[in-house]
C-alpha cells in the first residue's frame, strides 16, 4: 500500500502528521512519501520536498515563485504517474493541490482534497475546481458537507484538529499564576504573525489597550510574541505609547495567553477560532492592504456579510468585528470596555463557544482516516 501527500504550512503538516499515523495503525506495511514537515517526516512520511516550499501568501506574492511552484507540481505528477500511489491527498494548500489532484486523477490515482478551500467566502466558483479534482473531500467546518453534497461531491466533515487538542476545562487561574499575572483583568492581545499585520494594526491596538487602561485601575495587557524577528517591533509600539509597565510579551505561547484572559483582542484570522474554543470572549481586528482591498473587494470576490470564523459557525454573531476604516481604537476599546463591565454576556458567550467545541471536536485524525480508507474498499 503507498500513499502520496502534499501539505503545505505547518498546519497541513500538522494535520498530515496526524493521518499518517492513524493510516500506519490500519496499514502497517504501508509507505508515505511526499511534500512533507518536520512532523510528517516524524510520523513516518518520506519528505520529497519540504512543506514550507509551498508557503506562498498574498495575491501578488505567488507569481514571484509560479514557475518554481509548477516545475515541482510537474515533477511529482511524473513521479506518482511513472509509480501511482493507492491514493494521493492534498493537504489544504488549494492553488498547489487542486491542479496535482486533477492531472493524477486523470491518470487513475484515487485523490483526497483535506481541509475545503473557502469556497463559502472566497471565489465560488473553486467548487468546480474541487469537483473536477477531488473523489473525496475531507471537510473541517461541518457546514461545508452540505455545499459539495448538492453539487455531487462526495464529502465528509472530519471535525477541526484544533477542536480536539485545546483542553476541555480551561484553568485562568492557574495560567495566570504560571504567568506572574496578577491583575483583577487580562486582556490577551494579539496582534498578527507577519510583520505587515503588525506593521498595520499594531499600533491601533496598543492605542486601544492605552485607552483601556485610561478607564481601568487594574488592567494587564498580555501579548505572545509569534516570532523573535517581531519582538523588537512590538516593543517599540508599546513602550511609544507608554505602555510598558502594562504589557507582558512572551515568546509564543498564545494558548496560555488567551486561557490567562478575561478577553481576547486579536488580528482576525486562524487565532480567532482557537480563542472561541478556548471559550474566551473575543473582539477580532483587521485591515487589508489598499491595494489587495481594492481587489478584493472592487471586483465583489468577497461573499462574507462576517469574517471571522466563529461568526460563521454560531447562530448569533458573537465576535465584534472591526474591519479596514473601522479599526479605530477608540471604538475597539469601547467594545472591550462594554465587555468588562458585563459578565453576562461573558458568561453566554463563553457558554456557546463551549458548545462549539463540542460541535468540532470529532476525533479528526481517525475520522480523516477512515474516510481515506474508503475509497480502498
């Protein structure tokens, strides 16, 4: 039995890593090999490449590295034509896998698209794409099964792999005792993993947790720092603003972070599903680029009316949200503010975000697993 994968970002690798080895305890004898991380590689796949060749982001980004991209693509549908695996599966990475998928299909090899592109918010019409290319699609949202069902897709929801990782009981307490925090309230702020999200939006938060700690007399602002390379950055946004006595960076570690908190404020993006299954009330921030906002939303690619995910996955929206020219501080920190002062509504948010996990929380490698197997029997 041979399987071939590509995952692309750490995530994929992630998410690769895990269904690896849940396909080894069904088939022992069987090999992986492919586009592969560090934790792939652990469990077991043979690395062709390394997954962070295909960490390209942006709209303009990509083109630079396109014809580096398309001679690798090339090179692995020879190789996986000249000697088929059972089954190949693409590992999110869409503009990658999706064209693999289609030519190896077309050469008789079974196909597995994991994790759906954003076919609900980002250029429909991809489902065609994911139609021509894919003979199962492993879905991570649980709304998105029904989308390729009706379009005759054959499609399973997985569960979210974050969704089974994150503890079921969340400790505050002892997480900001491990911290030093001892502030009646922590606010976690997250400002982005790329030095152009803290470039755009660092500034407004700190100048919102400023004006926080105006209306608070004891209030702890705690920021995990993504990377060494924007550490330094940071600091000099907060301490301009006069805010060093009421920051603590750390070196990574956002799960403790946000579990330490009473409110997350944070760049929009994967954090903001990671927070509310945390069960952490949270305000999501973000501004794009004035060129790629006017793309994007000049030519109507975008389908969304909300843009954080937790929005899309509860009946009510629960995550304000602030985006592009409404990212002003002193309107972030209003809403932070009213939250402060109403437990309540922290408490039912909490209480619905709890429900959330459960929702997602569904075993995700061995139901991924089994639906790969599937197409073996």
């Amino acid at each position: 039995m041979k399987f071939a994968l590509v995952a692309g970002e750490s995530s994929g690798d992630l998410l690769g890593a895990g269904l690896v080895r849940k396909l080894k305890e069904r088939y022992p004898d069987a090999s992986f090999e492919g586009v592969a991380g560090p934790e792939m590689a652990r469990a077991g796949c043979a690395q062709l490449e390394p997954a962070e060749s295909l960490a390209v982001f942006g709209l303009i980004e990509p083109l630079s590295h396109l014809p580096r991209l398309l001679r690798l693509r090339k090179r692995l549908v020879q190789r996986w034509t000249a000697s088929p695996p059972d089954v190949f599966i693409g590992i999110d990475a869409p503009d990658f896998n999706l064209g693999l998928e289609k030519k190896l299909r077309r050469a008789g090899v079974k196909t597995v698209h994991y994790v759906s592109p954003s076919i609900w918010a980002w250029r429909p019409g991809r489902i065609k794409t994911v139609k021509a290319a894919a003979d199962k699609v492993l879905c991570i949202l649980p709304f998105e099964e029904k989308l390729y069902e009706d379009v005759g897709v054959d499609a399973t929801f997985v569960g979210h792999p974050r969704a089974d990782s994150v503890p079921a009981v969340v400790d505050m307490e002892s997480a900001r005792q491990t911290l030093g925090l001892d502030a009646r309230e922590v606010i976690a702020v997250l400002p982005g993993s790329r030095a152009s999200e803290i470039a755009m939006l660092g500034d407004i938060l700190v100048a919102a947790a400023g004006l926080i700690a105006e209306s608070r007399e004891s209030v702890q602002f705690v920021t995990p720092v993504a990377t060494p390379a924007l550490r330094p950055v940071i600091e000099a946004q907060v301490a301009a603003a006069g805010l060093a006595n009421h920051f603590l960076l750390l070196d990574g570690d956002s799960e403790r972070a946000m579990t330490a908190s009473d409110i997350v404020l944070l760049a929009s993006g994967t954090a903001a599903l990671e927070s509310a299954l945390l069960s952490k009330p949270t305000v999501a921030v973000y501004r794009l680029g004035k060129l790629t906002h006017t793309i994007v939303f000049g030519l109507g690619l975008l389908k969304l009316t909300h843009f954080t995910l937790p929005n899309l996955l509860t009946e009510t929206p629960l995550v304000p949200e602030f985006m592009q020219d409404d990212a002003r501080s002193e309107d972030i920190a209003r809403s932070i503010i009213e939250l402060l002062d109403d437990p309540e509504r922290r408490r039912i948010i909490s209480n619905r975000f709890a429900k959330l996990r459960t929702e997602l929380a569904q075993n995700t490698d061995q139901r991924a697993a089994d639906a790969v197997a599937s197409l073996l029997t």
